[in-house]
C-alpha cells in the first residue's frame, strides 16, 4: 500500500456485538496538521458482486463518525460515509442539524476504487474545520470507522458499539492527534 507501514495499520475486525469477523478490513489514519487522512482497504467475498449505489445500509460502503467532545454534551455525532461509486454524503442520522451535516463535508476529498472482484479501497482527505475541531490545539475526540459489507458481515467495525448504532463514536474509541 503506499500509505506504507503495515505494522501502524489498524484492523477492522468487530461485529456490532464486539465478536471478531471476517473478512477485515484495514485502514490508515494520519494527519497533516490540517486534515484527518484515512485509508481504507476492504476486502470482501469475491463471489458476491459489490452494490455501488450510494445508499447506506444497502450498498457497500465506508463510514466515519466523529463527534468533538470538547463541544459539550450538545455535541453532534458527524457522519460521512463512502461507496464503491466515488459518492461520499454527510449524514444527519445521527441527530446532527442540516447546517452541521453540510459543513461536514465542506472540502473533503473522497476517492473509492475497485481493485478486484474481492477488494475495493477508499482514502478520505477531511478537514478538521469541518468537523468543528481547531487544527491549532491539541485534539481528542470520539471516532469510529465502519466498513459494510453486502456479502457479510453486514457490519465490521474499528471497535464495537455493543449492539448500539455504528455511528455511536461516544460508546467506540477516541482519537488523540500528536504532533
């Protein structure tokens, strides 16, 4: 992969229930002072087509939740997800006003490629601005990264959210950037 390094790689391997599952999917985070960059290496059934549409829950696709814990309680749960297709949409699933779904995605960069019949691969460039975080101070925040599978497991996850919603980043992990 040119994101290089498979040791800092992180796999995503959790069903909703926190059970291991198969097939993984591998992804990258880093960042530029700026920007969260993530890559996203899927592998899925070879024998079962990917569905391309850029609908959640249907189709194959890539999800990322963020929600800025220094933003209080009140704090939306930020969700972008991602498809086969090149289409990547902010969601307001997860109670986020229309204003703050819309500046979520203001100047991502999204790219998807099928690489095979049982691979496809994904690489996000977001702005921390647009996720309401100050690239100038020290960031930790609630994060989750899900890949969904058509051909199964349905939901294969960074960390379980225990039977809640794959977006639930509060109930997943944190990310801590360290310059």
């Amino acid at each position: 992969t040119e994101w290089g390094d498979t040791k800092r790689a992180i796999v995503l391997e959790q069903g909703l229930d926190g059970n291991k599952v198969s097939p993984p999917s591998t992804a990258w985070l880093a960042h530029d002072g700026r920007n969260l960059l993530v890559a996203v290496d899927n592998a899925v059934k070879p024998d079962s087509p990917l569905h391309k549409d850029d609908q959640w829950g249907g189709n194959d696709a890539v999800e990322i939740a963020v929600r800025n814990v220094d933003g209080g309680p009140q704090a939306p749960i930020l969700i972008l997800r991602g498809y086969p297709n090149g289409v990547f949409h902010s969601d307001e699933e997860a109670g986020a006003s229309p204003a703050a779904a819309k500046q979520a995605a203001q100047g991502v960069e999204y790219k998807a490629r099928i690489v095979g019949p049982g691979r496809w691969v994904t690489e996000w460039k977001i702005p921390f601005a647009s996720l309401g975080l100050d690239p100038g101070k020290p960031l930790k925040f609630a994060f989750n990264l899900t890949a969904h599978k058509t051909a199964g497991p349905a939901w294969v996850m960074w960390q379980s959210t225990r039977d809640k919603c794959t977006w639930q980043a509060d109930v997943a992990g944190y990310l801590e950037i360290v310059r």
